[in-house]
C-alpha cells in the first residue's frame, strides 16, 4: 500500500530507522540545513524538524526526506535493503503501466485556507539552506504543477523557489525546461500562466516531479503507477488545476509574464554554489492552503547525498538506457551515481564495438546535455558497483584512445568544473571515459583475464568457500 | 538605537557606487519571522566606518554568495515600491 502522506511515510521512516523525529526547538534560519546536510554526509536518516524558533505552531521541515535509495525503497514499498539495481527494474517496470490520477471532493491539504492580503509566505517556516544563498527557499524537494494552454499537458516539475517578499517567489524557472515550454505559450501573449506548487505532496509525488519524464506526459500518471495506485486530486481554490490532495500545503497563483526578479544565488545538487543571482520567472501567490502544523520539505543541496541527486537519478537513468536502446546500443544498465554530484552516468555495454564510445555519446550528448560526463564499461562490470567502475577506469581506460573531450554542447550551467565563459554562454563541456576492450582485441589471447573471485576460481571452489565462511573463522 | 541589518548581493564590488544615492535590492536581517524579506529601495553606500552616522549595517555579498571584505554601511533614503523595473 502506498503512503498517502509525509506523516504516514515518516513513521514509517523512524520505524527503520532511516527518519528520525527532532524535539529539540531548531531554527529554521540554517540550523535546520546544517543537520541536515550533516546527516546527508554521513549517510543518516531523514529529519523531522517538529519544533522551529519563531514557529512554535506554524509548521514543521522535513529534511532529505529521499535522500538514500533505501528511502527510496521503503516510500516505493520494498524491504529497505533492496539492492539498487532491482530499485531501477522495479521503477522501470512499475512505470511502463501509468495509473490516472482519481479526482476527489475533499482532502487534508484544504484544512486551512487564505486567500489575497491574507497570503503571507512568512507564516511558515521556509528554511535558509545554505549560507549565502540569495533567501529563504520554499521549494528545494516539492511539485510544481502547470498546464499547457493548447495540449492541456500537465507538468509536475521541481524547480528551486526563493521567497521574494510574503507573496511573491521567484523560481529557477527556466525557459528550455518543461515548465517553460507552456509558459512561453503565455509569455507570447501577454498572459499570466496558472501555478500551484504542492510543498510536501506524498514522497512518490515528489519524487515523479524531480525526474525526468517525456515532453506531454503526465508525471502525476507515473507516481499513480510507482504507488501502485492512483494519486488523489482536487482542485484548486482559484484555478483549475488539479493538485495533490494529501500534499501539506498548496500555493496557488500566476507566474507573471515578461518580468523577472533575481533569484539565487543558491548551492545546488553537484555540491556548490556556481552561479550568482539571474533573473527569474516570478510566481505571484493568490491563494495557499494547507495542513494544521503543516510539513515543508527540504532537499540540504550539497556535496552529502541528497534527495536531488538521489530522485532524478533513477528516473534520468532510465531515460538514457531506453534512448540508447531505441538507436540499437546494446545497453544493459546506466547508472548516475550521487556521489559524482549527479554530472557522470556509467554506461555498460554487451559487446565492445570500435565505435560504441561515439555511438552511446551520439545519443547522450548529441542534443542538450544532461549529464556530462560519461564512463562506458563492459556488462562484467557492476554500474551500480562504485569501486568496480573506479577499479575499470584504473585498469582499462587508455589514456590516449580511451578519452574523448568536446566543448560547446548545449546543457546545465551548474557544473562547477566550467569556466566563467562557457557558463556565461551556456556552453558544456563534456568527457567521455571509454572503459571497454578494444573490440579488434580477442578473450583468448588479448584481453586481460580479471582476477576477481567470480572470475578466477572455479564455481564449486566459491561455492565450497562461502558454504564455509564462518567456519574460517570470520 | 540598535542599528539595523541588511544584506545585497553585488557581483563586482567595484561596480557599487558609493556616498551617493542608488536603487539597490536589499534584504532584511533583522532576526524574525520576515527576515530576508526583499526591500527596494533608493539608498547611499558606504564603506568608511561612521561616515553614515545615521545609517545601518550592510552586509554586501559576491556572485557566487561569499562575503564581500570591509564595513559596509547603508542609510535608507526612500522605498521604491515592491519589485525593481523589469529586467
């Protein structure tokens, strides 16, 4: 059964010890972000903020409430030990059967209700995430929802948002994301576009809205089918887009056209602060409703693993495995590991090719680059196996054949690694790792026997050994 | 009477003019429930200590959100309204 809520879903947490609940009165101004970002570098659990400075009764954060694969298991229903490999099939397998969303009449996220002058964003407590960023943000690990004025596509997107004034966000909004792609549809004609943003929709909720789906494809079908069941909707108060009904609040309004604020600056998932404030689309909010003692969710951004780079990954991952497959690459598994700050995607390959390096890098980076750095590895190796990949590039990669670099590639600015130019001029740089055998290299002669336990003894001596494990005295 | 604190970002510090009047967006620091709430206002800079005797604390930040190195003092001449001119 899916969890219909935080609150359901941090139980749930603390039950096995992947969240743990903080009594002790924390401020909301960075002291929150601290113990978070520190639980995230030490592999901790999620923290449930229940008493904030200046907030005694108006609300709560939830920091890094996905920021492990095993939180990502037990929010997808599985034992919390789930290996990640069957994490990426069951996510694949799950989402090849969308589930449409049930519209219901009422629902928890409509329990408080303000509306115009009342609206102060002021009235919860938005975290400070890191020091130095631009403000307080809002919106670090929730769902932004919109529709498309002529297809009637409806996007669930995560974008960051800072607290401009009590009513006004600015977001990093930007216009090649699915988000602008409607947006523009009203920019061009003057008009503001209808927003709602659910801050602490239900973990699967969530986590749909941080990954990346197709152009036209509703993501609120895919969390239907990584619940196993549909998500409820209702509508909002002053528009008529559909928002999660167990989400702890809704802000409601327009994104005004041809007007921007600065937004940022701001820490973001590969661990730094890249960039300075921009300018940024501005959300105006007409209407929030939301939960008694409401939850906000927070993702502490930052070189520890958090839900921003643990959430798209498999979602992001998986898009690349099955481009690869539609262009004919033998590809078994990709795999982005959060500990490269979310810019490497490991590759494995079923067969060396003398041109696979150029064929897998044709399909990922050809258009706009998502994850710059690629390492492409035979399908011996384990993609979700870190020390077997760094242990490939040590011992395969060539470091006259094996490495290709390229510039100018369309993509992300928020890789640390580019130059003041390149980010100016939104221009990626991009490498790729070629990590298999050269496929003019023969098994029986040429390529190196690997000398791991799986490949160098016989199957009935491994067998015999780990039978007898404990008894060699370990 | 306690000064007041402020913050702004600057990407180049040089750039800031000083001891004469400039629209600037700045944010509150005052500890409280609407502290970082954005200001725009027309405002005089300064980077002598006690130059403006009346004036507040301005903590000035950089591109990528480092502190600017100095005393920096800001004196609150008029609001401008709530946002800056469209960018």
């Amino acid at each position: 059964m899916a969890y219909k809520d935080n609150r359901e879903y941090m139980e749930a947490l603390v039950k096995t010890g992947d969240g743990v609940r903080i009594q002790k009165e924390v401020d909301w101004d960075l002291e929150a972000a601290t113990v978070t970002g520190r639980s995230c570098e030490i592999g901790g659990p999620a923290c449930l903020f229940e008493h904030l400075k200046l907030y005694p009764e108006g609300g709560r954060i939830l920091g890094a409430p996905m920021a492990t694969y095993r939180r990502m298991a037990i929010a997808m229903g599985l034992p919390p030990d789930t290996p990640i490999g069957k994490i990426f099939d069951e996510y694949e397998k799950r989402t090849a059967k969308p589930i449409k969303p049930v519209q219901v009449k009422d629902g928890p996220c409509k329990e408080k209700k303000v509306f115009g002058d009342d609206v102060n964003l002021y009235d919860f407590p938005v975290p400070t995430v890191h020091g130095g960023d631009g403000g307080r943000y809002i919106g670090t690990w929730h769902c932004v929802i919109t529709r498309h004025p002529e297809t009637g596509w409806n996007n669930w997107g995560m974008y960051r948002l800072m607290v401009y004034n009590r009513n006004t966000i600015a977001g990093y909004l930007r216009p090649f994301s699915h988000f602008g792609m409607a947006f523009e549809q009203y920019e061009k004609k003057g008009l503001p576009m209808p927003v709602a943003v659910a801050i602490g929709p239900d973990p699967i909720c969530a986590l749909t809205a941080s990954s990346p789906f197709r152009i036209g494809e509703d993501e609120v079908d895919f969390a239907g089918a990584l619940r196993r069941e549909p998500v409820q909707l209702i509508k909002a108060e002053t528009n008529d887009l559909m928002v999660p009904a167990n989400a702890e609040i809704i802000l409601e309004g327009e994104v005004l056209p041809n007007f921007q604020l600065p937004e940022g600056p701001f820490g973001e998932f590969p661990g730094y602060r890249t960039q300075g404030a921009s300018p940024q689309p501005v959300f105006r909010v007409k209407a929030i409703t939301h939960r008694v003692n409401p939850i906000i969710c927070m993702s502490p951004e930052g070189v520890g693993i958090s839900d921003g780079k643990i959430g798209p990954s498999v979602g992001g991952a998986l898009g690349m495995k099955e481009r690869l497959k539609r262009h004919g690459v033998p590809v078994v598994n990709v795999f982005i590991p959060p500990e490269m700050g979310s810019l490497v995607a490991v590759v494995s390959v079923k067969e060396s090719d003398p041109a696979m390096a150029q064929k897998v890098t044709a399909v990922l980076h050809g258009r706009r680059v998502s994850v710059p750095k690629l390492i492409i590895v035979n399908d011996d190796i384990d993609v979700f196996n870190l020390a077997e990949v760094a242990h490939a590039i040590g011992t395969r990669m060539h470091p006259v054949t094996g490495f290709k670099a390229e510039t100018d590639h369309q993509g992300w600015t928020l890789v640390p690694y580019l130059s003041p130019e390149e980010r100016r001029n939104e221009k990626v740089a991009t490498g790729v790792f070629d990590c298999t055998w050269p496929a003019a290299w023969t098994k029986e002669s040429d390529i190196p026997v690997r000398m791991s336990v799986k490949n160098a003894y016989p199957e009935d001596l491994q067998k015999k050994v780990l039978e007898n494990w404990k008894e060699y005295g370990f | 009477m306690a000064k007041k604190e402020y913050l702004a970002f600057v990407d180049r510090i040089e750039e800031l003019p000083l001891n004469k009047e400039v629209d600037i967006l700045i944010k509150d620091l005052a500890y409280g429930k609407m502290k970082y709430n954005s200001r725009w206002v027309k405002a005089v800079v300064s980077n002598v200590p006690g130059q403006l005797p009346d004036g507040d604390i301005l903590r000035l930040r950089g591109l990528v959100g480092l502190p600017h190195p100095g005393s920096w003092e800001i004196k609150i001449v008029k609001e401008l309204g709530e946002f800056p001119p469209a960018a």
